[in-house]
C-alpha cells in the first residue's frame, strides 16, 4: 500500500527528539480535508496498524502517532497499539465515523475525539495540534513517573543502605576497620570516586587538630600517609571540622575569592586525577561534638543512552580519562548531604561507641592490674609474678598458634582468646588475699616467734639444769662438812653437769637445723625423737609449777614436716586459695566472650595425672589447654623467681628440667612443656623488672 505523503520528524521539547506521525486510514481518507496541513504531513495506510508497527520499529526516542480511522477498524487498531505501547510510544485516535457508530465507555481513555460529519482543513489542524498536546503531556507525565520511581527506588536503595551501615558499624570493633568501612559505606551510597577520613584528636595540653587517617580511591590507586593539620579555615577538612557545615561544592576548582575555603591542587597535580565535585561533612557525637570529618570527592553518573547509572551503583564507574572526569562526574545531589550527615552520625557514634568501649575496657584492665599490685604488695617477694605468669601464658598462646604440625596445630587462639587468658592468669591468685600471709611468708617449719619461744625454752632448760646442778653441788657442800670427800663428788656432778648443758646447746642446734625446710633424705620424725630423747631429765617447772613442756605438741607437729615449711593444716589453707579466686572472680560479670576465665583460673593448680588441686581432677577433658598453659608458666615462675622467702631462685637449667620432669609424670602437659622449651618462651619475660614470689605458686 503506497503512503499517501511524508514523515516528518519533529523536536517535541528541548531535550527529547520526539517521531510524531499523523497516520490516516484508507477508508477514512476522503472524509477529512487534510490539504492544508502544514506541519506535519500525514501518512495514509489501509492497514495502519501494521504500517505504525513498521514505522516506530528501530526508531530512537519517543514516538507518538495520531490516528485517524473509523470505528470498525479502530478495535484492531487499538490492540496492535496497546501490544506496541512501551516507554516510547504513545498514541491516540480520532475515531472518523457516522451516526451509526457506537463507542463504548471503556473505550474512551485511547480516543481524543469522534467526528460523525466530515472533517474541514481547520478542523484537522486542530485536532492534529490538540492531539500532539495531548500525547506531549503523556509523554512528559510518564517521564516524570519514571523519575519519580527511579528518585523512589534510590531513596528506598538509601534507605536500606543505611540500616545496613547502622548494622555494619555496630558490629565492627576494629577502629581501623571502622574508619574503612565508614568511608567505603559514604562513597557507596553517595556514588563517589574517592573519599578521605579525617579524626580530631586532643593534645596532652587540650589542643585539637585533625588527623586524616585514611583515604581510598575507586578509579585510581594512590597512596597515602598519615597526617595531621589545623583545625580552621586553611583546609577544606579543617574548616567543616572548626564550624561544623556540610559543605557541597560542585566543582572545586571554580572555587573564588569569595568563598570560604580555597582547593589545595599539589595532590591532584601529583597523581594525574582531577577533583571535581565534593561533599564535605562533619561527624558529630551524641552530645554534638564534632570529632571527625569525612571528605568525599566525585560524585559520579552514567547518564549516556542505554546506560543511566547513578546513586550506589555509580561507585563501580571508572574514571579513566580526561573525558571521563568531564562526563561522567557530577556535583553531589543536595539528598546526599542529608544522607551522608546520617551516615557521618551513625559513624560518630559506632566511633564513639568502640572508644568508650576501649575506655572501659582499658580502665577495666588497670584495675584488675592494680588490684593484682596492691595483693602482691602485701609481701614483696610476691610482686610481679601474677604479670609474668600473664606474659607466659600469652606467648604461649602465641607458639600454641605458631604450630603448623602436631597436636596443636589446629589450636588457634583468637585475640579475646588471648585476652581471657590473659586475664585468668592476672588474677589466678587474687584468692592470696583472704589468707593470712604469715602462712604465705612462712619461711621456715616454725613462725619466728615460735622458734624464738622454744629458744627460749631451751634457755630456760639450760638455766633450770645449771640450777638443778648449783643445788645439787650445794647439797654436796652441806654434806662435806660431815666429811664427805667433796672435792670428788663435786668433780663427778661438774662433768655431769658440763655433759647436760652442751648437750642442751647441741640440741638447740639441731632444733634450729631441724627448722630449715630443705628436703633431707633423714626422716625429720625420727631426728626429733634423737633430740627429744637427748633432753635432760631435770626439773623445770614454771612459775605456776607445773612443768615446762620443752618442746609442744604443735613444735613436734611442724618440726616433723618432711617436705618445705607447711604442715598439712597451712598446706590446705594454702591451697584454699583456687577456691577464694574462683569465688572471687566468678562474681565479676564478665561478657560472654570471657566466660571461661573463672575455669581457667580455678584450675592453675591442677595436674594431668589427678594430684593437683582443689579438684583432683584427671586428664585433658578436664583441665582446660588455658590452665595447662598456666600451671606451666606458674611453676616456671615460682622456681625462677628470685627473693623467694624459703630459697634462691633455680638455674634455668634446673627449672626446665623439673618442667620436663613433671610433664615424664604427667602432671604437666608434655606437648606445652616443650613448645616452651622450643620456643624459648622462658627467655621472652623481663624479670628484672618485675621481682619474686612467694611460697604458693
Ligand atoms: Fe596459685
Ligand atoms: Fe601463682
């Protein structure tokens, strides 16, 4: 079918090429006067339908068509257009027809008017005119619409991203981490190319000035350093920081005299990039104060045909050339100053948060640190070695996690893992506190004021014997005058007399050697017996006159012990004190990731073979790898602590030897006890600096 006429392309408005087509049917054609039409011509078809369907087909653009057709072949008509009807094509209809024709309601939307009579030339022209309007207001309307929507979904895009940020930042506790995440989290969501991350910090005298931390670049890879700089108007960071306003400068380079802040272009110039666009905002905590500024450079857009990226997804655009800087970046959009701000808040307190966080938890940690001082420093020779036995147990965390064979080779201590640890081992012996120290500085079998008394008791002995003598000698003398011979009874009871008193003196020596609490092979009960059958039988009577009991029951008990300085009463108070640290530390509220370290710390005196205490427990199930590590370094640095009250500290040679030979015991864990050796952890604690400990480990 020959087209009776020409298209026409016509500009519909400034910035869409619109195809607009007149298209009049066959059967309707002689019923219209279309000879004046001027500006667009029409094209007739008999099929029209079929005849839009080729035309619109592999245009670029909108296109909009006015038809022209009669009430019979307007319902195919509709349908081929309907089916057509996209984003670009929009029509309407002039239903040219008789008195006959019936239109329907539902009809109506898709026709612009109905001419029962024949069409005149002024007609035509302004339902030509009239039709375009109409088609145009579509158009624009649906343009709008689609805005709206693509304006709806990145503001509900923007909406989920900062939940999503709100969550990310709650959940990092990694300040580094953080400070990244912020900004990777700002250029995401405002779509920039780069963007740098500025913290204010306080000197010791009270001035502030700005660190800029970190700084990232999606299109480019450049590096950068730490440093800091004044917080006021020289710097474009320095000046949001001193007054706090978000700052949205769409190019920075036509920045003039007049404004406030001027753009600083050496980096620039340096690494070949072009800063264009810039958001600059303020990250203030709750309480309003500004402590960080983030700096984002680059807003960026796609807007080409087929290609209309923006908002978060315009982060993954790469800015390569010179006509990439020019095309494709833009100022920031004026929401994102509101929802950068959201997320500069959300930040300042996820900062906020993990430095309080690092606040409670440092002046949790000096606490603990000092309450374990002022217990040490109760006895002197005590000090350090809670610290030491922290640091020992750290490192030999550490090796624990340096294994790449063996037993311990999928064993990984976690940085909190360590700080548990860390924290068992601080306070492992905090129960030292409810003890009587006189029983943890007991040096010797006997208190001193105990031995001073049965010193003095041997004193008293000795007096009474020389008085026993002096009597009996004076008897003797009373006797001579009735011619007893004397001077030979007098010699005989001297020599006597002479034997008892320095066997008294010898048996105060050996009371004294009996007191030390060195190991001997001698049985110490039956070394006592020696002695006790030793002592003169003479009369020594108290005051009260009864007599003195030279050497108590509670001497003999205590001079009877085999192995160190405690008798077995002073031994289980001694070893009471797991079970005061553990009462003690189960009470502190400890979050979750640290709840193991009431356990840890319990069980430091606990050996793999069941002869540890309080416990007695058995095996690797039941005693934890933490407090096999502890009783390790425990004992490591109960022997190599010097100023220990009842002897001089070990050689390491020897201390590692008894490490060694507890583990052939299996008391120890033989695998730790030589990670230890191997990794030479015994050389990895400063104990110079720290000193001693004392009789419980
Ligand atoms: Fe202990
Ligand atoms: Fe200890």
């Amino acid at each position: 079918m020959e087209p009776v006429g020409i298209m026409e392309i016509a500009e519909c408005n400034a910035d869409i090429v619109t195809n607009r087509f007149v298209c009049i049917s066959e059967r309707v054609k002689n019923r219209i006067d279309f000879s004046a039409a001027m500006d667009i011509t029409p094209f007739v078809f008999e099929d029209i339908a079929k005849e839009i369907e080729n035309i619109t087909h592999g245009l670029s653009g909108a296109a909009f068509a006015l038809v022209f057709a009669n009430r019979s072949e307007w319902d195919d008509i509709e349908k081929t257009l309907s089916d057509l009807r996209n984003e670009r094509l929009y029509s309407t209809c002039v239903l040219v027809g008789s008195e006959d024709d019936i239109v329907d309601e539902a009809d109506l939307g898709g026709i612009l008017h109905y001419a029962a009579s024949r069409i005149n030339a002024r007609e035509y022209d302004f339902l030509v005119k009239k039709g375009f309007a109409v088609l145009d207001e579509q158009h624009r309307a649906a343009r709008d619409r689609a805005e709206y929507n693509a304006l709806l979904l990145d503001m509900k895009q923007d909406q989920e991203d900062l939940i999503n940020i709100g969550r990310s930042l709650s959940i990092e506790k990694d300040s580094d981490k953080l400070l990244r995440l912020i900004l990777l989290l700002g250029k995401k969501i405002t779509g920039a190319d780069a963007g740098s991350i500025y913290i204010v910090e306080e000197k010791d005298d009270g001035a502030k000035h700005l660190r800029f931390k970190y700084s990232h670049t999606f299109s480019k890879n450049l590096p950068y350093e730490e440093f800091v700089l004044p917080i006021d108007a020289n710097s474009i960071a320095g000046y949001v920081a001193m007054t706090g306003k978000v700052l949205n400068i769409p190019d920075v380079y036509e920045l003039s005299d007049g404004d406030p802040v001027s753009f600083n272009s050496t980096f620039d110039s340096a690494h070949n990039y072009r800063s264009r666009s810039m958001l600059v905002v303020p990250m203030k905590n709750n309480v309003d104060e500004i402590i960080g500024v983030i700096q984002l450079i680059n807003s960026k857009e796609d807007t080409s045909e087929n290609s209309r990226i923006r908002g978060n997804e315009a982060f993954e655009i790469t800015l390569a050339t010179t006509e990439d800087f020019n095309v494709k970046v833009v100022p920031f959009a004026a929401r994102y100053e509101s929802l950068l701000e959201a997320v500069a808040g959300q930040a300042a307190i996820a900062l906020e948060n993990n430095r309080m966080m690092k606040q409670i938890q440092f002046q949790f940690e000096e606490f603990v640190r000092a309450s374990v001082s002022a217990i040490e420093s109760r006895d002197p020779a005590t000090s350090g070695h809670s610290f030491r036995v922290a640091e020992i147990c750290k490192q030999l965390a550490y090796a624990v996690n340096s294994e790449t064979e063996g037993e311990y080779e999928t064993v990984n201590f976690s940085e909190t893992a360590i700080k548990e640890l860390e924290y068992a081992a601080l306070l492992h012996d905090f129960g030292k506190v409810y003890i009587d120290l006189a029983v943890f500085q007991k040096a010797k079998k006997l208190f001193p004021k105990e031995l001073d008394n049965l010193m003095l008791k041997m004193d008293y002995l000795y007096r009474c014997t020389e008085l026993e003598y002096n009597a009996k000698e004076i008897a003797l003398l009373k006797k001579s005058r009735n011619g007893a011979n004397v001077p030979a009874l007098t010699g005989g009871l001297e020599a006597e007399r002479k034997r008892l008193l320095d066997a008294i003196m010898d048996i105060k020596k050996e009371l004294r050697a009996l007191n030390e609490p060195t190991a001997t092979d001698a049985d110490p009960l039956k070394v006592l017996d020696g002695v006790i059958s030793k002592l003169p039988a003479v009369s020594c009577l108290l005051p009260d006159g009864n007599a003195i009991d030279v050497i108590s029951e509670s001497e003999r008990r205590n001079l009877e012990i085999r192995r160190g300085s405690l008798n077995s009463q002073e031994r289980k108070i001694i070893e009471s004190h797991v079970v005061h640290t553990y009462n003690f530390v189960s009470r502190i509220p400890w979050p979750p990731e640290f709840r193991n370290i009431p356990e840890i710390a319990a069980k430091h005196h606990e050996k793999l073979d069941g002869s540890g205490y309080p416990g007695r427990l058995h095996g690797e199930n039941d005693i934890p790898i933490q407090a096999r590590m502890m009783a390790i370094a425990d004992i490591f640095d109960a022997l190599s602590a010097s100023d220990r009250p009842y002897k001089k500290s070990l050689p390491i040679e020897k201390t590692l030897a008894i490490l060694q030979d507890e583990a052939k015991q299996r008391k120890l864990d033989q695998k730790l006890v030589d990670l230890f050796i191997r990794y030479r952890i015994y050389e990895k604690t400063d104990k110079n600096s720290l000193k001693g400990e004392n009789t419980a480990t």
